[in-house]
C-alpha cells in the first residue's frame, strides 16, 4: 500500500494536464486532476477553439462578397453577434463534457478547485489535503497587460470570447499571433479595427517577409496597423474610450483589447515557497524531462514558457506520463514545430525563418512566389499569396517553408512532415504537383530569389 494518496497529482486540467493524467492511469498509476476553471483549459475555453469558430464566423463576409462574380445573387446579409457568442459557448460546453467524460472514463479523480502546494508531497485542495508521490504542473498561463493609467477599462482575448455585443470601433494593441488573429476576427465580422504595436512591425519572430506581405494584406482590408505606437493612457467617458499616445495623438473607440503577452500562472500556489525555481517572468525552470529542481515536481506547458502551443504542452505531458509511469522515457523534440496564425488571411510557417537561418552560419536558396490565388481571378478580391523556402546551399536541405494565403495552415501541417524529415529541394520536386492548386508552388518553385 501506498503511503501517498496518489501517484500523480496534476495541477491544471487544461492541454498538457488532461494528456498527462490520462496516459499516466492507462500505465496504471492512481491519479488525480485539479481545475480551478473549465476543465480543457486555456485551448478549449477560451484559446484555439473559440478563436478559430470566431475566425470562420469573420470570413463569410468576404465569401458573400466573392459570390457575386460567381454568378450567386446575396440577398441583403446581416451578423447577430449574440448568435454566435451563444452557439460558439454551445459547442465549448460540449467540448468541456468530453473532457470530462474522458478524465472519469480513465479512472482519474477530478478536483474542481483552486490547488496549493503546501509540501513537495502534499496539495491543498478545495479545503482538504492531497499527498501524491509525483506532482505536474501544468497551470498554463494568463494574459498580461501593462499597468498604464486606465488599464481597467480594456479588455484582453479571456473577455473578447464574452462581449455582450460587437464593438463598432475597436482598438488592439500588440503584434503577436493572438493580436493579429483578433483583429481579422473583429474587422471580418463588420468592427474597425486599428491595430497598434510599439515595434517595428506586427508578428515578430516570423520571417520578414511573412510580416511585411500579411501586414499589407491586413491594409487591404481595412486593418489599421499603427507600428512603433503604444498608449500611455486609457480614458473612459460614458461608452467611449480614447487611447492616448505616445506620438500625442488620440483614438477614440468602443473596446480596448490588450494582447500584450501572457504570463505562467505560477504565482500564488506555493511553488516559490517551496523552493522551486522560477524565472522573474514566472517560468518554471525545468529540464529536458520537464522536472523542476525538486526531484518529484515537473512542469509542463505555457507554464515553462518553451514553446507555448497546444500540441506542444499535449507532447509534453504524454513525454512526461509514459517516462515517469510507463517505463518508456522519451523527450519532446522542440526543433521544427510548425504553427500558424488565423489571421485574414491566415499564414503557416515550419522552421527557420530567413534570418534564423542566416543568423545560424547557413549560406541559402530562397525560393519565393507571390501570385493571385485563382479564386480571386474570378471573385475580383485583391488578396495575394505568398510562398517562400529558405533552403540550405550547400546540403539543399529545406531549412524552413513559410506561407500567407488560403489555406496555409493545412498546407504547412503538410510539409511539415517533410520538413522536419530533412527533406531536399530536390525530393521536394520529385513531387508531382497536384494540380490546380495553391500548394503545387511548393514542389514548382524552380528558380531561387537570392542567395
Ligand atoms: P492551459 O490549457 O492554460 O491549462 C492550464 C489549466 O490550469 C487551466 O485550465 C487553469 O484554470 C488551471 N489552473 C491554473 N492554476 C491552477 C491552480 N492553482 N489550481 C487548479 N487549476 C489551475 N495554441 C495552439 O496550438 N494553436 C492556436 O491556435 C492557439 N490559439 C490560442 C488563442 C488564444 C486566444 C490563446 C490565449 C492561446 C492560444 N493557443 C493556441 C495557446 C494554447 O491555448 C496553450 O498553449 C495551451 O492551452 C497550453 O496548455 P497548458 O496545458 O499548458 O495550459
């Protein structure tokens, strides 16, 4: 008999810890969950899933528009913003139910509430205490805004799922994925939109040229991005706000929504107490195996801030469950993760950017296209495409494929297998296209750009 409770205790029902209490019981461990929110966390409440419904919702707008050269005739069209936000919290609470299903399915014990660490060994929970052998954390993370005067009087993406009605004139600051997927998502579905950053431009980290093309497709939309702009100040006066800015002027709008970065949620559970490491950021340090200094805590996901995407904290929790209780240790590959941004219109991306492979001594082929997608020969939309591969000179080796366009992030999911294989060029266009599409420039691109 054990002395312990449970053999893993895992804070955080969201992606990583639901993954890593299910594979863990199936090894035969005896385990418990606890969720302060919504079991699914960050991804399924108020993450991926509501942001992608809403970004469907954004693009029939444009798809009524397109119609139209195809010989449709669009009657007078209309949004109902509440009749999505109550169809879109239809299909989250059907989701949460399958989580739940599928945590009680696998014999694990769900605790709805609050978690403290008040020992390596010991979880205070909803007013009793826990002693597990192993404790994962895995607390995900929660957006951070910065402390300007008026700050209360903005939003982030946890409300933006909530409003109780569209916005007319909207404002969001930032330039990371979520900010610019918000902002297709709010202009799509009839807002305007400006979009401000303080940097250089929107999307960094992203090869340049992906930045540059989707920040003007943005323009051409009606996206106003304002690049090295940020407030000082929020005022409220009845139902309008004004922004003040750093360059003196003023915008006035409906909503304010801040997507300036997000931070694990490692504060307040007793983890620095205990003498786990945490960076000031609130990262929880941890190793390859994703166990912190303390010999029987572990960390996974948006709380250890490596790579802070859905699939990544999933990986991380099998990797965790089938080392520590299934006798089958492996490690998380963090190289080559593809990801993409639902932005309007969305991009895809796998490996290094132009600059991170020139940055890493690699002497390149770039290979690009940039076309009208043949859709839009017909629809009459000016919206471009962009293609592009960095490819290593010398080995030919496909270092990174990066697109903006229709479909991109299906496209990318694609040639990522390839790509982190290590394919060439050439066994890229061994490939026999398939033929009229977009993906085709992917296996035709025959000439490089520059070196
Ligand atoms: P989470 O899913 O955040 O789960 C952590 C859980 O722990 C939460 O449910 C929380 O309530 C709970 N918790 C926290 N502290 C405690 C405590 N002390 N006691 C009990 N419970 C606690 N990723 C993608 O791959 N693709 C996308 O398109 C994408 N879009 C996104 C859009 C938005 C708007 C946001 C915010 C994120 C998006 N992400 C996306 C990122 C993705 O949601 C996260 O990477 C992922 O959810 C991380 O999983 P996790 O298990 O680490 O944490």
């Amino acid at each position: 008999m054990s002395r312990y409770d449970y053999d893993l205790f895992v804070i955080g029902g969201g992606s990583g810890g639901v993954r890593a209490a299910r594979i863990a019981a199936g090894h035969g461990a005896k385990v418990a969950v606890a969720e302060e929110s919504r079991l699914g966390g960050t991804c399924v409440i108020r993450g991926c899933v509501p942001k992608k419904l809403l970004s469907y919702a954004a693009h029939f707008h444009e798809d009524f528009e397109d119609a139209r050269n195809y010989g449709w005739t669009v009657g007078e069209v209309s949004f109902d913003w509440p009749t999505l936000i109550a169809n879109k919290d239809k299909e989250i609470d059907r989701l949460n139910g399958i989580y739940k299903k599928l945590l009680i399915g696998s014999k694990v014990d769900l605790l709805e509430a609050h978690a403290v660490l008040a020992d390596p060994h010991t979880v205070e929970v909803g007013g009793k205490r826990v002693t597990a052998k192993q404790i994962l954390v895995a607390v995900g993370g929660w957006p951070e805004r910065p402390g300007i005067p008026g700050i209360e009087h903005s939003i982030t993406s946890n409300e933006a799922f909530h409003l109780p009605t569209l916005p007319v004139e909207v404002v969001i600051v930032g330039g990371g994925y979520i900010a610019v997927e918000f902002a297709g998502i709010f202009n799509g579905l009839g807002a305007k939109v400006t979009q401000l950053y303080r940097g250089e431009q929107i999307l960094r980290g992203f090869d340049d040229d992906v930045r540059h093309f989707l920040a003007a497709e943005m323009g051409k939309k009606g996206i106003g991005i304002r690049t090295k702009t940020e407030a000082s100040r929020i005022e409220k006066a009845g139902n309008r706000l004004t922004l003040h800015l750093n360059d003196g002027s003023q915008l006035t709008c409906d909503a304010v929504m801040y997507a300036t970065g997000r931070r694990p949620k490692s504060d307040g559970m007793g983890l620095v107490e205990l003498g786990v490491a945490v960076k000031p950021d609130g990262a929880i340090i941890v190793d390859a195996d994703s166990r912190t200094n303390v010999a029987n805590i572990h960390a996974i996901g948006d709380c250890t801030n490596r790579v802070n995407l859905t699939p990544v904290a999933i990986r991380e929790g099998h990797a965790y469950a089938d080392t520590v209780f299934g006798n089958r240790p492996w490690q998380v590959d963090h190289r080559t993760i593809a990801s993409a941004v639902f932005s309007h219109p969305p991009a895809g991306v796998v490996g290094l950017s132009e600059a991170e492979a020139r940055k890493g001594g690699h002497e390149l082929d770039i290979y690009k296209a940039d076309f009208k997608p043949l859709k839009h020969t017909i629809s009459g939309r000016d919206e471009r495409t962009l293609m592009k591969m960095v490819v290593d000179r010398k080995s030919q080796v496909v270092l990174g494929a990066h697109m903006v366009g229709m479909d991109a992030p299906e496209i990318i999911q694609a040639l990522a297998i390839a790509v982190k294989m290590g394919a060439t060029k050439a066994q890229f266009d061994a490939a026999i296209a398939v033929h009229p599409t977009a993906a085709e420039e992917f296996v035709t691109m025959r000439t490089p750009v520059a070196g």
